[in-house]
C-alpha cells in the first residue's frame, strides 16, 4: 500500500484500499478520551486479508491535537493482536 496521504482525501483512499484488499472490515472503538486540545483512542480492526484469507487483528492507540477544529498533528501506535 502506498503512503498514506493527509486529509480527508487521504482518509477516503486510505478506506477504500484497505476494503479493496480485505474483507469482513471490523472497527470498533474501545476508549475514547478528550483534555483541551487533545483527543485520544484505542481501537481495533478485524479484517480478512485476500490474499492470503487469513484473519488480521490490529490494535491501535492514537492522540490527534486539534487547531481551528482540524487535526493538526497526530501519534500513533499499532500492534498486532488485541490489548
């Protein structure tokens, strides 16, 4: 997959490989929390890979800081399995 491109176009594209590469996409949302500027989640995906027809669990954490209601930077951490 190529690099991911920033803003809602990246966000569009980056779903529409990544539904074109998989199937039986699950996200679900564990924690989400809020202070100030900041926001952070932890969430899952479940997906079936094509290619291979096995099964993929992805866990991830992510802090996005917001400006004028935008994100304006973001950190993230993923890792195979749930946690």
């Amino acid at each position: 997959m190529a690099e991911f491109e920033h803003g809602p176009t990246g966000v569009k594209n980056f779903i529409h490989q990544l539904l074109k590469e998989n199937t039986a996409v699950q996200v679900t949302i564990h924690d989400i929390f809020s202070n100030e500027d900041r926001i952070a989640y932890r969430f899952s995906v479940s997906m079936t890979d094509i290619a291979s027809g096995r099964m993929v669990d992805v866990m991830l954490l992510a802090i996005d800081r917001f400006v004028d209601g935008q994100i304006a930077e973001e950190w993230q951490l993923s890792a195979p399995g749930n946690w």
